[in-house]
C-alpha cells in the first residue's frame, strides 16, 4: 500500500478527502492528516508518505513552505487550490507538484489523477528491484532441482555400490 497524507485548513475539505476515494481499491492508504503546512511538514518526516495532497494557501506554515521543510524527501505532491491561479501552478510545478486540482474538486478527477500517481509509482518501485520476484522464483527453483539433484546422485550412488538396483517406476532390473 502507498501511504497518503492530506493536508488542508479547511475541516470540512479535509474530512471529505479522507472518504471522497475508495482509496483501498487504488492500493492506497491515508495515514494522516493535518490541517496547516506546519503539522503537514510534521507527518511528511515522521510518516514519509508516498503521496500528499496538500492546500496551498493555509495558516502558519503554506505548502510552498512545507515543501521547501521537506525538500530532502520524496514523494508526489498534488495541490488542492480554491485559486485558478496560474502563479501558484507554475511555482507547484517548480517544487515537483505533479497535479493541481481546482476546488472544488471533482472525485473523478482526483481519482484519475491518483491512479496515474500509483502507476507511476508501481513503475518505479519495480525500476528499483528489477525482476526481483522473477529472480525469486527461478531461486526457488534452483533450489528444488540441486535438492533433487542430491537425492538422485545418493540413489545412483547406493545403485553403484550394490549389484541390483530398481527404480520405483521400472520393473526389477539391473543399472
């Protein structure tokens, strides 16, 4: 699950987020809330969420701000503005917003937009640990064959040392 957190002043706004996606079904989990950039800034070091979907403009600390607290880490960072402000676009996409989203906001739109966020991120994951699952199996599997491998080398040795030898599947023979 890629762990989520919302940041936003308004309550209502907040609280709307937290069952406006079926978040589950994206492979997604909110693990926090905060409702000013400061408390965000906060639950971004602690909780080091894959993604954030932020206000811009909020008391005491704004996300520009947040941003600039938390540059060192990364995550995908969609802005939720009541402005169609370009200004405050063009400066979200200087700190790596990789939406912005007019209130109010359109479920099916955030939705969209989260799942893009997921399969990008699935991708990147997987870039990161190339064929690990694949790598995985075929150790599984090499395992299996060199522990059969053994078992077999321990009956032909037993066969060698004796003078009649059967095999399971065949009738009585000698090797």
């Amino acid at each position: 699950m890629f762990k989520l957190i919302i940041v936003e002043d308004e309550h209502l706004i907040r609280k709307w987020l937290e069952i406006a996606v079926d978040y589950s079904s994206l492979g997604i989990q909110v693990v926090g809330t905060a409702s000013h950039g400061q408390e965000g800034m906060e639950l971004i070091q602690k909780l080091k969420p894959h993604i954030v979907l932020t206000d811009i403009t909020m008391p005491i600390m704004d996300a520009f701000m947040m941003f600039e607290a938390t540059k060192s880490l990364s995550y995908e960072k969609v802005i939720l503005s009541g402005y169609d402000d370009f200004q405050n676009a063009k400066k979200a996409m200087q700190y790596g917003a990789v939406d912005f989203l007019s209130k109010p906001i359109d479920t099916k739109e955030l939705t969209e937009c989260l799942q893009k966020i997921v399969l990008r991120l699935r991708v990147s994951t997987r870039q990161e640990t190339p064929f690990l699952e694949e790598y995985q199996t075929l150790l599984t599997s090499i395992q299996q064959i060199d522990t059969q491998t053994k078992s077999f080398s321990k009956f032909l040795n037993l066969c060698t040392n004796t003078t009649a030898c059967t095999l399971p599947f065949l009738p009585l023979q000698r090797i």
